[in-house]
C-alpha cells in the first residue's frame, strides 16, 4: 500500500527553512551615527553661525529662561503630585462651606496654599466634583491653584526683582478671576455642559505609583513647554526687530492683546511663565500682567485637558470667557497696583 506524503506546512516549512532576508532598516545608533558625522563634516558653518551675534543673544536668553524656571519647575510638579496622590478629594469636600456661593472664594483662596500647576489642577478639579464638590468652587480651585500658590509667587518674585508689586498683583488678579468665573458659572452654568469627569488614570494603583506616574507625566508636558516658551522669548528677544516689538509695545491695548494671546499660544507651565514675561522687557507692566494672569487660566494645553475631563461643550464656553474676563480684570489691577 502506497503511502502519500502530504506537503509540510507553511508553518513547518517556516521553521524548517532559511528566513526569508528582511529589509534593511534604520535603528537609533546608525541614525546617531549619521547625525555625528553630518556633525563633524558641518562644524565650520555651524561654528560659525553659533558665533554670531544674533545666535550668541538667543542661546543667552534661552539659557538663562531654562536655568531659571527649573527649579521652580520641579519643585511644583513634585509637590503637585504628592498633593493630588496622597491628600484624598474627600479632605477638599468637608473643608469647603456647604452654600456654594460661599464655596467659591474658600475653594479659590486654598489655591493659594495648594502648589502645583495647570497640569495637575484639573484632575484635581475634576476629582473634586466626582467627591460631590459643586462645581463652581471646583472651577474656582481649577483656575487660581495653578497662578496663585507659593511655588509660582517665589517664581514670580525672583523673576521680578526690581518689581515687587508683580507678586500681589498676579495674586489679586488671578483670584479676582477665579472667583468671578466661578460664581458666573453657578449663576449661568448648566449641567449638561459639564461631562461627569472620568476617574483618574492612577485610580486603583499604589500611591508610589500613582506618585511617580503623575511626575513623568507632569514633568514631560511641563518641561517640554517650558523649553518651547523660552525658544519664543529667546526668539522674540534676538530676532524680531526692536522696532516691531517697540510699536506693539507703544500701544497699551495692542500690548495687553499681543501678550495675552502669546500666553495662550505658547502654554507655558504657571511655574516657569514669570521668567518668560521678564524676559519681555519692551512691554509694560500691565501687559506682562496679562501674559501671567491668562497663561495658568486660559492655554492651548490647558484647553484640550479640559475638553478631555469635562468635555468639548464646556472647554468651548468655559475658555473664551475665562479669556475675556482675565484681561481686563488684569488691566485694571495693573492701573490700581502697578
């Protein structure tokens, strides 16, 4: 009786055969290497171009931007991420009175005690109101803890030196701010513009790791805009022309306007935004102001963490008039205090 052999696999030819050759690719040390060598082969113009004046003023700028704020910068995300992982939202809860229209200057005023930034004040807002918190006063604490608390007015005053009155101003406004858009969502607010938040990322983990998890993260989001902030003022400082920034300068309402605009654009952690607005020498006081009173409240990143936690609906309404209430209100606290 004849015995058919049946053909292998295509598994067992597989296993059995040659690979078939893959094709070639490119891994991080031959990327590496072509970097340093296209390096080497360039030095002269880039020594060249590092070596002049224009360059030698924005890595100065830049430099001096990035040594500053870091600490500052650190320090807060550190101590925003102890507070979100190991002070439960139920502490917040029974500390807050029980009529929400008292509520909102108390949630506001604990901003004040409270380090950490804008990165870390939303999921604590948004714990806040799963613990039944009312919103307004979440809202409240969601906008002044990142510009008020300890670890942005030390910034603020070592970014200031030769102003010492930046300090209670940012504090005044920023808390003015809070608390009126606060109170204005408690009288104008419904609640289906706010999504119930969804539980934290770090729910259900340890608190180690729930701690350095929210480092990394706070730390990676927060230094990168720090490093793109003082790209811009670097920028701005050593290659936009004295004359441009001189005429929007000149003018008080374009100044406020330009400036505020900047600081939503740039997103600049609240730790690290006082540096960058010294930096802008050609512009008043008042709209320095502005740049720090609307960056901790009203940023592109900022923006998409609260559509993210409360949902689109409410960023839509919530942020422009966050907005349009910072800026005057830091006008006039700039015409009283500065």
């Amino acid at each position: 009786m004849a015995v058919t052999k049946s053909p292998p696999t295509q598994g067992a030819a597989s296993s059995a055969g040659p690979e078939e050759p893959q094709g070639r690719r490119l891994d991080s040390p031959l990327v590496l290497i072509t970097v340093l060598v296209l390096a080497v082969l360039a030095q002269g113009p880039i020594r060249r171009m590092l070596g002049a004046p224009v360059m030698q003023t924005w890595t100065t700028v830049f430099v001096a931007v990035v040594v500053q704020a870091l600490p500052f910068l650190v320090l807060g995300v550190l101590l925003s991420a102890a507070i979100a992982v190991f002070v439960p939202p139920s502490f917040f809860a029974r500390a807050l009175p029980g009529r929400p229209a008292l509520a909102v200057p108390v949630a506001g005023a604990a901003g004040a005690v409270l380090p950490g930034c804008e990165c870390a004040s939303v999921p604590v807002a948004g714990a806040l109101i799963r613990r039944g918190v009312t919103p307004a006063a979440a809202l409240a604490f969601l906008l002044s803890a990142p510009a008020v608390n300890p670890i942005v007015l030390t910034a603020t005053a070592v970014a200031f030196p030769d102003n010492p009155e930046m300090v209670p101003a940012r504090l005044v406004a920023s808390l003015l701010v809070a608390c009126a858009m606060g109170w204005l969502w408690l009288r104008l607010g419904r609640t289906d513009w706010l999504r119930p938040p969804a539980r934290s990322s770090y729910d259900g983990q340890g608190r180690g790791a729930a701690f350095w998890g929210s480092v990394r993260h706070d730390v990676m989001h927060a230094g990168g805009f720090l490093v793109l902030g003082a790209i811009a003022a670097a920028t701005l400082k050593a290659v936009v022309p004295e004359t441009w920034l001189r005429t929007a300068a000149d003018n008080p309402v374009v100044a406020v306007l330009a400036l505020a605009a900047l600081a939503v654009l740039l997103s600049i952690c609240s730790e690290a935004d006082a540096f960058v607005a010294a930096s802008l020498t050609q512009f008043s006081l008042t709209a320095r102001l502005a740049f720090l009173v609307v960056g901790p409240m009203v940023d592109l990143k900022l923006f998409a963490m609260q559509a993210g936690t409360f949902g689109r609906d409410f960023a839509l309404r919530f942020a422009p008039a966050t907005f349009a209430l910072a800026v005057p209100v830091s006008v006039l606290t700039g015409a009283v205090l500065l």
